[in-house]
C-alpha cells in the first residue's frame, strides 16, 4: 500500500505531560536510573544505524537528566572501543541523583571528562545532551556559545530527546538550537518536535518508549493528533447509483481584478477533489478564462450581491476570499456570503476583511490562515503566533468558533472543543504562491461530499501536503497547480471511490 502507519505514534503531548509520564513509569516500579539506561542505548542504537562506519564521539553534557543520557552514551561508546571524549559544558559537580549516577558510571568507565570552553576540539560523531525538554527561556551562556559551536562544526549531531534550545511546547527557537541530523525521542513524542521551527532542527526522528505499558498512558490528556494514513477521517466509498446530486454543489467566491488566477486555481481543485457540482462567482471579465479552463464548472460574472442571490439559494457550500480583494466589490459579495446558512470556508481576502472588523463570521465555518493573517485575526504580530502556534490555532478556534487551520511548517486544525491535529507533512518546493487557493478548493469540495469541518479540514490538510511531497522530490519550481493531479490520486488511494 502506498500510505501505510509509520512507525511513531500518533499521540502528541506537552514537556509537562512527558514528565507525567515518565513519573508514572517510575511510580510504576521501574527506578529513574534505569530509565537512563535505557534511553542511553536507545539513542546508541540509532545512532548506530545512521553512522555504522563511526568510531569517535564527542558528548556535549549539560547538567540535568538530559546530560546524564550523555553520560552513559558514552559508557557505551568506550565499551564498543570508540574513542570518547564529554565536554561539561554543565558543572558535573551539580549533577543530582540519577544524572549524578550516571557521570560517576562515566568516571568509573574511564571516559575522558574535561570542562567544555570556546576552543574544545569537536571530533567524530557529537552527542548533544545539553538541555532537555524542561527549558522555558532563552538558552544561556555557556550554552548558547556550545550550540553554535556544534552547528559550525559541520560535524554529524544526535540530539537526545530534543535539540538543545528548541522548545518541546512549541517547537520555538529559544534563541539558540542545536540543529540535529538524529533526534532520538522518548515516551511521548512532544509537539515542539513537529511544528514551527522544528523541521530545519530534528534531522531524522527516531522514537522510544522506554519500554512503558499502556496502563502508564491511560487518562492522560494528548495535546495533539499526529495526522498520518491510519487515523484520517475517510470518504465513504460510493453506490453504484450515485449521482452528482448526492455529492453536494459547492459555490466559489473571488477573483477580483488581477487576481482572477486565485479563484480559479480553488475552483479546479474542488471540482478535481470530488465535489459533485461546482459553480464560480467572479468578475464578468474573467468568466471566459474560467469557461476555457475549467468547462465543467458553472461560472456567473457578478458585479453586485443581488446577481449572487438566486445562486445562493441553490448551493450546499460555500467557498470565499481567493483572490477576493479588499475593495467594495469584495466587500459586497463577502457580505452576501455571510448571511448564506451554509457550511464555509474563508480565506485569504475574506479573513483579512474579518481581521479588519468590517463583518463577522458566520456558523460552520473553516478559516484556513497563514501565521500574517492569524496574527492580524489575533491583534498580534507574526512573530507571536510563530513563538507559539498550537496556542495561536487554539485561541483563534475559540474567538471565532469556527475550525482552524493555521498554515505553514507543521499545520495545525484545531477545533472550539480543543481538538488539535497536526500535519508535519509537506517541502519546502511548495513555499509559493496559490497552494493555499487549491487547499481551499480542496477543503470545500470535503465539506461538500458530507464531511463536517475538522474531519474536511484534516484530510485536505494531509493530502495537499502529501501532494506537495510528492511534487517537491522534482525540486523548486513548483506550481500550485501542479498539486491538483496528485491530490486526486492520493485520494483515490486513501478513499477508493468504489468498494
């Protein structure tokens, strides 16, 4: 099968909510220091496998948990006889209880401990065990000076359990992080792991559970749902008698002047993704373009609300702001829209109209933001809604009760009751411009084969950034439009329109 389960979990969990686990597992019998024996030769043994011809290794050793992780990596590395150095960049004599363990396991091993300063050699393979998942502000010195130093080696990283100086909540850079080539993670995947800056830190990720028993995660709140092929809400496969009016009629709004390329780009989508009658609503200009491109596709040219009327009484769902512009036409057709009792989608124009307070958003909608347009729907700046996403897809679910999805590395779908997806999918090929009209196109044609707005906005998140994965493997130049063929196809896979 062509999309099958990976193989990490699905749940996502908060720093907070790890450390509850691991409790758990402690209270449960089995003690602290074990545990670090076990995520010691987890991260090994992957460590292993991604660099089997290595024989040297460098530990970067804080002065927590984390850093006695490093400590008995490093046992371990001497018993296989590498050459081995740690460099303290905590001070050993403030290790406590099982990290203390741990250095003294190293001593006794008769690993080579110095005190890491600006000039320590870096060799072979570096082990960053700096700072762990507990860290809230920005990194400190010495700290901050050893991440730069591991990212200007040029030398291979694994992380254990986070790069040092990204955030486990949010996956914000705190101001310095270890960029890593091997994340080696344990007992709940943490979300900072897969959104906001995290792509460019993680390197290949690798799981442990450390050997915890269902029991340990019973009635423990996830923070988020990892979207992966196994979990996704699906579309039922079709009668043999169906016919187009079973499939709902979806309505596409926008494409103002010079910017007709929009709607037009979300109209081919939905009609491509199975919605089973698609009408347009653009500018009388652009009707022609529409009618040569997409034929199937009922196209009106309106110039006033009224024209928009009869054709609002016809349709199932609707779509608006591609290309919709911010002038009085704009305007005009968005407040039309709102007073249309139907499942929405709104994005682009049609958000920033909202942003600006000129109409309010009506029941069942999906908002599909980008960070600068949730910023602008907050009252914050881009740079706040990036230092915390998931709170940001959160509050702005709540504001508006409507389903969210904040777009960019790691989307997020979060719902008014506190559900939160994530979808770690996607290349970086598909930072260009109109993906966000073929995700909305692609959002409405769900809403109009009968899904409800998070399961729609779910799996047109996942397959729109799997389509660009697919696409991204040919390099930069893609074109939105590009991903329109593969989205069909990858639902075709996923959803079979026949048993």
């Amino acid at each position: 099968m062509p999309h099958t389960k990976d193989e990490l979990p699905d749940a996502l969990y908060c720093a907070a909510q790890v450390r509850e686990l691991d409790a758990r597992l402690i209270a449960a019998g089995t003690p602290g220091f074990e545990l670090m024996q076990r995520a010691a030769h987890a991260t090994w043994r992957a460590l292993v496998r991604q660099w089997p011809s290595a024989t040297e290794l460098t530990v970067l050793a804080g002065h927590g948990n984390n850093a006695g992780d490093g400590y008995l990596i490093a046992v371990l590395a001497q018993r296989a006889g590498w050459q081995v150095q740690v460099l303290a960049v905590g001070d050993p004599l403030r290790l406590q209880g099982d990290a203390a363990l741990a250095h003294a396991e190293a001593v006794t091993e008769g690993v080579a401990i110095q005190g890491w300063n600006p000039l320590s050699p870096l060799r072979g393979i570096i082990v960053d065990a700096l700072l762990g998942t507990g860290l809230t502000g920005e990194v400190r010195e010495p700290y901050a000076s050893a991440v730069r130093a591991i990212n200007a080696s040029g030398l291979p990283v694994t992380a254990v359990d986070i790069p040092s100086g990204l955030s486990a909540d949010t996956g914000h850079v705190l101001g310095a992080a270890v960029r890593a080539d091997l994340t080696v993670t344990f007992i709940g995947l943490k979300i900072g792991l897969f959104t906001g800056d995290a792509a460019d830190h993680i390197g290949y990720l690798a799981f442990n559970d450390l050997q915890a028993t269902t029991e340990i995660y019973r009635d423990i709140p996830v923070s988020a749902r990892r979207l992966n092929a196994a979990n996704l809400p699906r579309l039922a496969a079709r009668a043999q008698a169906a016919h187009k009016g079973r499939f709902g009629h979806l309505l596409l709004i926008g494409g103002d002047h010079g910017f007709g390329g929009a709607i037009l780009l979300s109209t081919e989508s939905a009609l491509r993704s199975g919605a089973g009658m698609v009408s347009l609503a653009t500018r009388p200009e652009h009707v022609s373009a529409a009618l040569t491109r997409v034929p199937e596709v009922m196209a009106l040219g309106v110039s006033s609300a009224n024209q928009l009327m009869s054709l609002l009484e016809k349709v199932s769902v609707l779509v608006v702001g591609p290309g919709l512009g911010q002038a009085s036409w704009g305007r005009v057709l968005l407040s039309a829209a709102v007073n249309a009792p139907l499942p929405q989608v709104w994005d682009a124009d049609a958000l920033n109209l909202l942003a600006s307070g000129f109409i309010s958003l009506p029941k069942d909608c999906v908002i599909t933001p980008h960070p600068g347009e949730a910023a602008r729907l907050l009252g914050i700046s881009t740079a706040e809604v990036q230092v915390d996403r998931p709170a940001a897809a959160l509050a702005l679910s709540k504001k508006h009760t409507a389903v969210v999805v904040l777009k960019g590395a790691g989307t997020l779908i979060a719902h008014p009751d506190g559900r939160l997806a994530l979808c770690h999918q996607g290349h970086p090929a598909m930072a260009t411009a109109g993906l966000g009209d073929v995700l909305a196109g692609l959002t409405g044609a769900l809403l109009a084969q009968g899904m409800d707005g998070f399961d729609a906005a779910c799996l047109a998140v996942w397959l729109h950034a799997n389509a660009g994965m697919q696409q991204g493997k040919f390099g930069r130049g893609l074109a939105a439009s590009d991903l329109i063929p593969v989205i069909r196809q990858l639902l075709e896979e996923y959803a079979p329109c026949l048993k």
